[in-house]
C-alpha cells in the first residue's frame, strides 16, 4: 500500500514536470518571442532556474546538518520553485523521472517519523548532485566522482587479484554507493541508452562479488570492462568499446551472453517506463494550476 502511494504520487508529480516541458509544443508564439512556454524571457528562466537550485542547496545543507524545521521549511520552497518552471531542452524523460524521484524520495525521508541521519545525508546528496546537473551543464558535481569510484575501481581488481574476498565487497560496496549517488545526476545529462550497458555491468559484478561461491576467474574476465565504462560515463577520453566477446575463458561467450541479456532487460524496461509515462501525460495540454493535492504546504 505505502509502494503504491508513493507511486501515484511520483507519476503526479512526473505529470506536473513532463507537462511544463511538453506544453512549449503548443505555444508556438511564445517561442517565436523569445520566451518559454510559460511566457517566461530567458533572463527569467534563468532567475526561476537558479532559485530551485538554490533552494536545493539549502535544502542540503539543512538536512546535512540534521535540522528537521529548516528541512520541512526548504523542502516547501523547493516545491514551490518548481510551479512555472520550464524545463525544456534541460533533459530527457527519464532525467526528468530521475528528477522527480528525487524529490520525492528527499520529501519521504524528511517526513518520516524517526530521523535517521544515514538517510537523511544521502538523499539530501543525490537531489543536489542531480539538481546541480539540470542546470551545470559543464562541470557538475557529479563529475568529481571520478576519482573516486576509478580508484574503488582499482582496489577492487587488486582484492580480486590477491584473492581478498573481503576487501573485494568492501571496495565493491563503495562503489556500487558511491554510482547511487551519482546515477540521477548522470541521467540527466547523458540519457538512458549511456547508463544501461554501466547498469548491466555493475549488476553482473555484484552478482559474482557477493555470491556464496567466489568465483574469481569470472570476476577476472568481467572486472576490466569497468574502467572503459566509466570512462564512457563520465565523458573522458581515451575510452573503447566495451562488451566484445571475450576471450582468456573456458566459455567465453557464456559471460557475453549474461552481459547482454541484462542489456535488454535494462532496455525493455525503459521503454516501458517511457510508454507509462506517456500514458500517463498524454491528455495533459496545459500545467497544472496552483499547487494541487501533492504541492499543498504542509498543516
């Protein structure tokens, strides 16, 4: 019951943000003057678009700092920023579903009854670096996690190498945490077709990582193909194409075929959240007025 009404209110929410971005099709004189589907200049949009990330910034802060009335408060205004705001040309659908998930998995946590500081800091986290995308264009936040997660990268080959199951799903752990965090910030920028060979790797990696039987010449076969991926990811130079066949194993194609195969899991999944999604918003030609049931301040 609690998954469904998170659900519902989530594809509300994604309803507001998908009709502000699509409404610019039908106003087609509003973009003939230099404005945005709301009627908004460019310098407007600008001003709009920095309040929400400021908001975000203080909103993260606050939850940092484990402040539960500045929170509730920050959070409100956060929503608020959002009515009027256009987002087209910004992001895709899913950057925008990865947005709204956000949103509504910060305003769950703060809503929460017990506070839990763990929670608290990482979804405050994510909606920043996933905020900060949407409007950084060019060096986001979430590109200085490079370091970091090529680093996890490393020390994972290395636990691999020594036969250090332990390390190996510490350094594993970490990394799978630290591209959580990362992950809505990077598809909003990128798109979902560059995420889903990364997801089909690090799913099969925590698979082999964290099974009963270490199995380390699978590990082996699979681990080199992370750090061409995250290259590709996070946009540097100097990666290759990944996923060819491999070669150096007893069945080769065995590990190809599971790769592959979480592929089209990933992509038949998106395409079905982009059919309900637009199942969803079809009908809608203009915004939502006010603030609506989901928008309502807190009693």
């Amino acid at each position: 019951m609690k998954r469904n009404k998170k659900r519902q209110m989530l594809l509300m929410l994604l309803t507001f943000l998908l009709s502000v971005v699509w409404s610019g099709q039908f106003l087609s004189d509003a973009a003939a003057s230099n404005t945005d589907s709301h009627g908004l200049s460019a310098e407007k949009r600008e001003e709009k678009l920095k309040g929400f990330a400021d908001a975000a910034e203080r909103l993260y802060a606050a939850m940092q700092q484990g402040k539960t009335a500045a929170a509730h408060q920050e959070m409100d205004r956060l929503i608020e920023a959002l009515e009027g705001l256009s987002f087209k040309g910004l992001t895709s659908v899913d950057g925008i579903h990865a947005l709204a998930e956000c949103i509504m998995d910060t305003r769950e946590t703060i809503n929460r009854a017990e506070l839990s500081p763990e929670a608290w800091r990482e979804t405050s986290a994510r909606l920043r670096l996933a905020v900060n995308s949407l409007i950084q264009e060019r060096d986001a936040l979430w590109q200085q996690y490079y370091k970091v997660m090529s680093s996890q990268l490393a020390e994972m080959d290395t636990a691999r190498s020594g036969g250090k199951r332990s390390s190996f799903q510490e350094a594993l752990q970490a990394f799978q945490q630290h591209y959580e965090l990362i992950r809505p910030a990077a598809l909003i920028q990128r798109g979902p077709s560059e995420l889903t060979k990364f997801d089909s790797w690090i799913s099969l990696v925590g698979r082999l990582g964290f099974d009963k039987n270490w199995d380390e010449a699978a590990l082996k076969e699979v681990l080199p193909h992370g750090k061409p991926l995250l290259k590709q990811l996070f946009g540097r130079k100097g990666y290759e194409p990944v996923f060819l066949p491999l070669t150096g194993s007893s069945n080769p194609w065995h590990w190809t075929a599971l790769i592959g195969g979480w592929i089209m899991l990933a992509l038949i999944y998106t395409g079905l959240r982009k059919y309900e999604a637009w199942q969803v918003v079809s009908p809608v030609r203009k915004p939502p007025q006010g603030n609506g049931s989901l928008f309502r301040r807190r009693d």
